[in-house]
C-alpha cells in the first residue's frame, strides 16, 4: 500500500527518502521542492492544519523568485497587499512618506515589499504541494528519533495510534522549540531578550500613513506597522512598557500606551499575541542524516522581516542537495555545503537584528536619547534624498535577501573577497531567469560564444547551455566568461570558454563528469570577478 507521496506505508510502518517533522512555512517548502523534484517524501505535523495566526508578514523579493521558480507566484500575487511607502516619524508625528515601491526596480522582477501573511503563504504553500501529488500528515507529533542502520527512525503518535517512520534523512523545520534539535542534542546558542514584544492585527488604525510601513521609535515604545489590505488593516508590531506594572502586557495596556505616545487607534483586532525574543542558532545545521531548517535552526527579532524568508530559503537550498544526493548525482558529504552555506547566513542575520533591535529597545540613557533626538533631525532629510541615493537599492539588495553570499570553495573563503556574481543568486537581467524553472545545473553565456564551444560543453557537461544578449554592466555579468548555474539559482562558478571544462567540472555534481578534471590540460580560469 501507498500514501497520496508514493511512499510504502502499512499499519505501523512508513517508509521514505526524506521525513520533514513540521509543516510550518519552512517544512511545506521543502516538501514542496522534494516533491517537484521527485524525491520521495513524509511530511508530518502536530498540528490540526496551516496555521491560522497571521504571524510573519512581509514575503522579500528573493522569496517572491523562488515561488516563480516553483509556480506558485501569480496566487501568491494576487492575494498580497504592497507596501509604497515608508514614513518614518517619532511617537505621535511622521515626517512624511520615501517611496517605496519600487526600489529594487532593475534588480529583480520583484521589486516591491509584498505583504501577505504566513497563514495564506502556508494554504498557498499546502494547495500546490497538494496538486504536486504531495501531502501533510496532520495531527503526527514526533515523540523519539534515532537511527537503524543506514535509516532514520522516528516514532510518531497519531490520531491513530504510534506509528515508526524509516527514512534515509530527517528534516527538523518543527519551529524554535525543535523537538528534533532536542532529540540530537544540538545546542540552540544565543540569548533572550527581557523584552515582551506583541504584533496586534488590527482594523480601522486610525493616526497612520495609509500604504506606508510606519517606523516609529519613541524614547522608551517602539512601533511599526505594516499595510495589510483596506479598511485600515494594519499589523502592528513593537515593545510597549507594561503600562499597568502588572507584570503582564495585555491587548489593552497595548491599546492604552499606543493611543498616550503615539497617537495610534484601531477597532476591532483580529490576533493579538504577545512573545519573548530569541536571537539564537543551533550549533549545528546538520547531525549525520539529521538536518534543521527554519527556525529550528535559528530565532532572531522580527525587525526586519526576515524569519519566515530564511526559512524558505534554507529549504529551497536543502531541497536540491537531497536531490542529487539521492538520485545518485553526488555523494552523502556533499550535504554538508548545507550548513556552510546556510548557518553563515543565519550568523549574520542574527547578530544584525540583534543589534537593531538593541538599538530600538535598549535602556541605556544615551541610546535613549539618541532615540529622541537623532530621528526628529535626521528623517526629514533623509525622506527627501534617500530616493534618489544608491544605496537605497543596496539596502533592498539585502533586505530582500537577493544579495546573499555562499563561499563556494574553501579556497575561496581562504582569499576572503566575495565576487559580485560568483556564490550569489544569478543577477537578474530581465530575461535569464524563466530558464531557471528548468530545475537543471546550466551554463549561461551573456554576449557571443562560438557554435563550437556551446556544443563542446553541452557534450563534455551535459549541461544545458543557454546564450543571452550582453548584460548590463551593472549586473557584474561579462560577455567574455561563462557561468555555471545551480538548479537553485545560485552562480558556483565563472570561467573562460577555454577553461569552463575544468572549472565547472569541478563544481559540477560527479554525475555530469565525463572528463575527469585530472586528465585535462585544459589551463585553470582566471580570477572571474
Ligand atoms: C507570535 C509570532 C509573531 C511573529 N511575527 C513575525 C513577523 O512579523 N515577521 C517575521 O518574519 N516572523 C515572525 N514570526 C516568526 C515566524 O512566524 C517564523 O520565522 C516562521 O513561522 C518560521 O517558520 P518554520 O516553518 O521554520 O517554523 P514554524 O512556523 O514554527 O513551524 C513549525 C511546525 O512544526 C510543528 N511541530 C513542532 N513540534 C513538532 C513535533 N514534535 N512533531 C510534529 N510537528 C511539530 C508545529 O506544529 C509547526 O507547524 C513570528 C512568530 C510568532 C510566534
């Protein structure tokens, strides 16, 4: 007998490629992927179905590219809200409105902040894992975890009763108190702010920038409010004093101190939740055949709107390693590039919001008063010329989490300078990346290359190759390299037509390798960028 994945399954005993424990935003990701990508797969969750709290909010633009690279963009398009503007301001005033709406024009065909709440991202998410042929096992909860020879064991309780699942991996993304991070022993480092943070989803807020992310510090409150749709729908997120001294921060202690400092009403809401902030990372992403993703593996403040997005995308990196590993196209060890290229991004990420949060919460008399003073000076000139710098679409660039960076060889993090294409996602030229929805390892050419290398390397890598027309400088893009491109959208190397065997073949999973680099005498690449 069969599950709705394909995977074996009797009364007690299921069996599979890749167990996922948890089917948050980052769990149905990752199925997803494995699913589209043939990977035979068991989802499970404690869980009744998606969640149904609103909880994070904004989807970045890189997350908006790899739900275009799955096929899911124009659902997820037509259900979101978009931020045009931003107005910063100081407790009750605002300093007027920077735009927005399209600061990462050029960049990516997402240019926008797109709010959509994690619960519809989760249907949307579940719909199309849905319609791959997948599924979740709702109302599964892990209960121990181990290994039997070369499998993963887990016992499971469900609705009907304990069941064992056997699998060759395990995918912890079962959220920030990870029961399968508990179950390997894996130490989740970092601190807890005191802190209590709340997010209210409320309706006719009155005392706000319509369209706009409203950032307001205040010298002791924090705010910032989110456009979520009409009739004055707005999440709003920050730290409040405990009004009341009660020792507990309820909705109308909220209410109370963001009509006193910031002139902010709303009606009814709809979720009012109030939660303890993490800044933390496991200390491993990877355990053997055991893995953890999403927050599972790091927590970290909402500043920023990053956590759900770094889940998606530590799932949409897993998902393709798992592939080529078990569809024989790399080896076991190859899935430990997971943990070098994700955990550096979660390091980062949260010492970041770490340090801006700091900074908007801290006690501290001169953090205080810089927090009276500096934005009342400051933003009405930075409303004016920050459209019209630079740096505001660098600041997109990572925000949005398209500037991203993996070493993609240890010699390469040994020299320590990160290249403006090679370990990022390929930048965008307008018309590069519909080929990605081949899900395939290809070659790109942006310019004039020869008939002859084309055929030569589609023979050597058996690889797709694929020639566009010269790329903006911009872009970092020459017409005299050639690019290797992952199925995830990531450039892992750049050479000379000349010397693009070799190099690629190196980077390339063993599978495609029909000239072992050894035998060439083909010269090394230049330094590509
Ligand atoms: C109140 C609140 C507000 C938030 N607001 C924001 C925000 O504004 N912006 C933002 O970026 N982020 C926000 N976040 C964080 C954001 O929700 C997370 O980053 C995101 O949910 C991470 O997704 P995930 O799939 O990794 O984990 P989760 O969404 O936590 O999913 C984990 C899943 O695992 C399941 N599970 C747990 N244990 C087991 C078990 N033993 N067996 C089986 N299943 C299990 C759970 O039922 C759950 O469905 C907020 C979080 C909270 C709690």
């Amino acid at each position: 007998m069969t599950d709705a994945n394909g995977v074996p399954m009797t009364d007690q005993e299921i069996v599979s490629d890749v167990l996922v424990v948890g089917a948050g935003p980052t769990g149905l990701m990752l199925a997803n992927w494995l699913t589209k990508l043939g990977v035979r797969t068991t989802v499970i969750d404690a869980k009744r179905g998606p969640t149904r709290e609103s909880r994070a909010l904004v989807v970045q633009a890189r997350s908006m590219e790899i739900y275009d690279q799955l096929g899911i963009v124009d659902e997820v398009l037509a259900q979101c809200a978009q931020a045009r503007w931003l107005a910063p301001g100081f407790d009750s005033r605002t300093f007027g409105r920077i735009p927005i709406g399209e600061l990462g024009k050029g960049l990516t065909p997402y240019p926008r902040i797109y709010v959509l709440e994690q619960s519809r991202n989760e249907q949307i998410l579940l719909d199309s894992l849905r319609r791959l042929g997948g599924d979740v096992r709702w109302e599964h909860r892990l209960t121990s975890l181990g290994t039997s020879g070369t499998s993963v064991e887990a016992a499971v309780s469900g609705p009907d009763g304990d069941v064992t699942l056997r699998a060759r991996y395990c995918v912890g993304t079962d959220g920030s108190s990870s029961a399968v991070r508990t179950m390997r022993g894996i130490p989740f480092e970092g601190i807890t702010n005191e802190q209590t943070f709340y997010v209210t989803d409320a309706t006719e807020a009155r005392g706000l920038v319509p369209e706009a992310v409203n950032a307001r510090p205040a010298e002791r409150d924090f705010l910032l409010a989110f456009p979520m749709g009409p009739h004055g729908h707005y999440r709003l997120i920050g730290v409040v004093r405990d009004a009341d001294q009660d020792g507990q921060l309820t909705e109308d202690d909220t209410r109370e101190r963001l009509r006193q400092v910031f002139a902010v009403a709303y009606g009814p809401s709809r979720w009012f939740a109030t939660y303890r902030i993490h800044h933390r990372v496991a200390a491993a992403f990877r355990d053997g055949p055991f893995f953890l993703a999403g927050d599972a593996a790091h927590v970290h403040s909402p500043v920023g709107a990053q956590g759900m997005n770094t889940g998606l995308q530590d799932a949409h990196n897993l998902a393709f390693k798992l592939a080529d590993v078990l569809r024989g196209r790399a080896s076991d060890a190859s899935l430990d590039r997971y943990e070098a290229e994700r955990r550096p991004v979660a390091r980062r990420l949260v010492r970041t919001t770490d340090r801006l949060f700091g900074a908007v919460t801290s006690e501290r008399r001169l953090l205080r008063a810089a927090r009276r003073w500096v934005p009342p000076l400051i933003a009405p000139v930075v409303v004016r010329f920050v459209p019209r710098v630079s740096g505001a679409s660098r600041l997109f660039g990572y925000v949005s989490q398209i500037r991203v960076h993996y070493w993609m060889s240890e010699q390469a993090a040994a020299r320590g300078r990160r290249g403006r294409v090679v370990g990022r996602r390929l930048p965008w030229t307008g018309s590069n990346f519909d080929v990605l929805k081949r899900l395939t390892w290809q070659i790109h050419a942006y310019g004039s290359v020869d008939s002859d290398t084309v055929e030569r390397l589609k023979r050597e890598l058996r690889a797709d190759v694929h020639v566009f027309p010269p790329a903006n400088p911009d872009t970092g893009l020459r017409d005299r390299l050639l690019y290797l491109v992952r199925p995830d959208g990531f450039v892992a190397a750049a050479a000379t037509p000349q010397a693009a065997t070799v190099a690629f073949g190196r980077a390339l999973p063993d599978r495609f390798l029909t000239v072992p680099p050894a035998q060439s005498a083909e010269p090394a690449s230049p330094r590509p960028d």
